[in-house]
C-alpha cells in the first residue's frame, strides 16, 4: 500500500467517525470483540488458504487497526503515525541481527534473542507478555515455549510422556473419589477435579510442543473434522426420512464409520 492510498483509506475511516451514526457511537471497549473475531477469520482463510477471502480478511483487520487508532486520536491518546513509529522502532530494536552488528546462527538465537530484549525494555518477568485473552491452550504452549527458551524444560521427550500418563491417572484417581464421596464433598472434589483435567491439559500441550506440533492448531483441524464427519451423519439419516433425535447411537456410529473415509 503506497502512502497516499493508506493516507486516503485513513481519511474514509475517519469520515466515517463522523457522519455514520453507528461508527460515531463505537468505543475501543465496544469493537474488541469483533477486532478479536476478525483476527480469527484472517487465520480461517489462511487455514482455507483461499487467498481472496485472506485479502478480504485482512482488509478488514486493517480498519479495526485504523478505527481503534482514529478513535483514540480523538482522545489526544496517540495517533495513527505514533502507531507505525512505535512498530518500526520495535522491529529494528528486535533485529539487531539485521540492523546492528548481532551475530546469530538460526531462527533459535534470534527467539532467545527477542525474549531477551523483551526483557531489557522494562518487563517484570519473563512471561508477562502472554496475553491473558490467548485461548488456553495456545497460552499454555507460549508459556511453555518462553520458559523454554531460559533453560526451565524437560530433557527429552520420553520423560514428557510420562507426565501426561501421571496427569491423567491422578486425573482419574480423584474422578473415581467424586463418584464413592458423600454430596457435602462434592464441590470441593469437583473443583480438585478441575484443576487436575487442567494439568492433564497442560502436560499435553507440553507434549505436543515437543512433537514440534501447535496444540491450537492441532485441536482446531480436528475440530473441523468432527463438523464435517457429524454433518455427514446427519445428511445420511435425513436421507432416509428421519431426525436425529429418531436415531440411535448404532445407526449413528455405523455412518460415522463411513465418514473417515471421507474426512
């Protein structure tokens, strides 16, 4: 995008500001969610890899970026320029590899590299800069990965396995306690419960992380499989004049069978 087309796409949006009832109304609190939304669109047509949707996608990331800028530029908080600035220097601030004389071997020195000047503007802890609106699992593996990358991670992959039979059988453990418990104890058991399935969460993540594979990534492709192999069984029982709530789990499975040979 050249500069004027940018400058022009910036002046559409704050006209919009002012002469949309409904783009004058929006706050940042108001629109977050659907920033939140479009972000996600973006990867699903990455994951599509339908390339016009992608282009689409992006564009409107793009005015969420510019909407939240213009509305806070109406605050005197900082402006669209502020923004770009505060990029570029990071960018160069985090390559000294590229920009300054830092040598590096690989892609690893360079993400030891970043954490580490993460560090030395200002933050606290080391992973302060997780964000806590991250889905859980894609959190777990970047808290994962961070602590990774200062030496606090199992030695080899085996010993991960091991921990997630341990998370599971301590998982199962207290379940088969909540089922023998008396009801006064229940919510207590159940809240142990919890957190137990959440270790077994988190040992997997860590395990996966290993297999050099994004848990996130990992649970939305099956995810979109379930969908696809459920709508099939739907299809079939709708072809033969019935319901779902008329079918039973045998007559369900055995179509669900047939549908991994599909998706």
């Amino acid at each position: 995008m050249t500069g004027s087309k940018f400058n022009e796409f910036v002046e559409i949006v704050k006209r919009l500001r002012k002469e949309c009832p409904w783009d004058r109304e929006q706050t940042n609190d108001s629109i977050k969610a659907a920033t939140i939304e479009e972000a996600y669109e973006v990867v699903e047509a990455i994951e599509k890899k339908n390339y016009d949707e992608l282009k689409n996608e992006l564009g409107d990331l793009l005015l969420h970026v510019v909407f939240h800028t213009v509305i806070a530029s109406e605050k005197n908080d900082f402006k669209i320029d502020d923004v770009i600035d505060s990029i570029q220097e990071k960018l160069i601030r985090r390559h000294p590899h590229v920009f300054g004389a830092v040598k590096v071997s690989g892609a690893e020195d360079v993400k030891k590299n970043w954490e580490e000047i993460k560090m030395e503007e200002g933050r606290l802890a080391l992973l302060d800069g997780v964000p806590e609106m991250l889905p859980a699992l894609q959190r777990a593996h970047r808290l994962q990965e961070k602590a990774s990358k200062v030496g606090f991670d199992w030695e080899n992959k085996e010993d991960v396995w091991k921990k997630v039979i341990e998370e599971i059988e301590e998982m199962h453990e207290v379940e088969l306690q909540k089922q023998n418990s008396e009801e006064s104890d229940n919510e207590k058991l159940y809240e142990i419960l919890e957190s137990e399935v959440g270790d077994v969460f988190f040992a997997l993540v860590n395990y996966s992380r290993f297999l050099g594979i994004n848990p996130e990534n990992a649970l939305r492709r099956t995810n979109t499989k379930f969908i696809q192999r459920f709508g099939y069984v739907e299809e079939k029982i709708k072809s033969t004049g019935k319901k779902l709530s008329e079918s039973n789990l045998k007559e369900m499975d055995s179509y669900w069978e047939e549908s991994k040979n599909l998706f």
